[in-house]
C-alpha cells in the first residue's frame, strides 16, 4: 500500500452509512414525538382555557343568583316590615280608639236600659189603670150575677108557692090542668 491510497473495507462504509440512516431515522422519530407532544401540549392548554373560561362563566351566573335572590331576600324583608309598621300604626290606633267606642258603648247601653226603664214604668201604669177598670167590672158582673141569682131563686120559690095554673086569654076547649109542685133545692 505504498501507493496512499487505502482501501476501505465495504462492509465497514456499508456499517457507516447504517448507522447515519439509524440516525436519521432516530432523529426523524425523536422530532416526530416532539410535534405530537407539542400537539399535546396545545390542546392540553386549550381545553384548560375553555374549562377555566366555563368555570369563570358559571361562576358569574352564581353570583348573579345570589345577587337576585339577595335583592328579593331584601324585598320580601322591606315589605315584611312595611306590613309589621302597618298592623302596629293600626293596633295603635284601635288601642287609642278603645276607650272612646268603650264610653260609646256605655252611654248607648244606659240610653238602651234608661229606655227599656221607661217603656216597663210606662206599661206598669197602664196595666194598674186597666186593673181598675178591670176591677169594677168584676165587681158589677159579680153583683150582676148576684142579683140574677137571687132573682132566680125569688121567682122559684114563689112558683113553688103558688099552685100552677093557665092563665086564659081566650077560649080554650077540651084543655085539662094539673098541678104538680116544683121542688127547688
């Protein structure tokens, strides 16, 4: 080999350009792995994004809920204490009012009783007038009924004396008379 030139074993060039495709390769595929977890990576990031962009919304609609439910809270509170400060003006009201219907209601009741005084007074006088009147003419029906009776018995016992006869205004003809004496008991 004294010429310089030297000869290159072909399985060693052949081993030499294996090894630079194994390279290539290894390379290709370590950049291939690069882009997918880059890829990876964007959309990790990106649904990150939409979740914490989701989250921020849904906590805005919390917030508005409560804020409108604490606004009707506070309503339904005022109107409640409007209510309470209307019952109490009125409660007040019929208290102060309680003593004047109470004298009203006396007065109307001693009017009513001084009335109904009037009215008994009023009928006892005439009832004691119509029992006088009543009175004289029990009296006069009993010594009516008195004076009947004793009439009565007057004239009975005076038939019961006499002896029973016709008295004839006329002509009477085939008449016959008996007496038969009246006892009067």
């Amino acid at each position: 080999m004294a010429d310089g030139t030297y000869t290159i074993d072909p399985f060693f060039v052949l081993t030499g350009q294996i090894n630079e495709v194994k390279t290539k390769v290894s390379d290709s595929v370590l950049e291939n792995y690069k882009a997918q977890i880059a890829q990876t990576n964007d959309i990790n990031n990106r649904a990150m994004q939409t979740m914490i962009s989701e989250s921020n919304m849904l906590a805005d609609i919390k917030a508005e809920i409560a804020s409108a439910s604490l606004a009707a809270q506070l309503a339904a509170a005022r109107t409640d204490a409007s209510h309470a400060v209307a019952v109490a003006q009125t409660q007040r009201l019929i208290l102060e009012s309680g003593d004047s219907v109470k004298s009203l209601i006396n007065v109307l009741n001693a009017q009513n009783l001084n009335t109904s005084l009037i009215n008994t007074n009023t009928a006892l006088v005439g009832s004691i007038g119509q029992f006088g009147a009543l009175n004289l003419a029990y009296g006069g029906a009993v010594a009516a009924y008195q004076s009947a009776s004793t009439n009565s018995a007057v004239n009975a016992l005076g038939s019961a004396l006499s002896s029973q006869g016709m008295v004839n205004t006329g002509t009477m003809a085939g008449v016959g008379q008996s007496s038969s004496p009246t006892t009067i008991r």
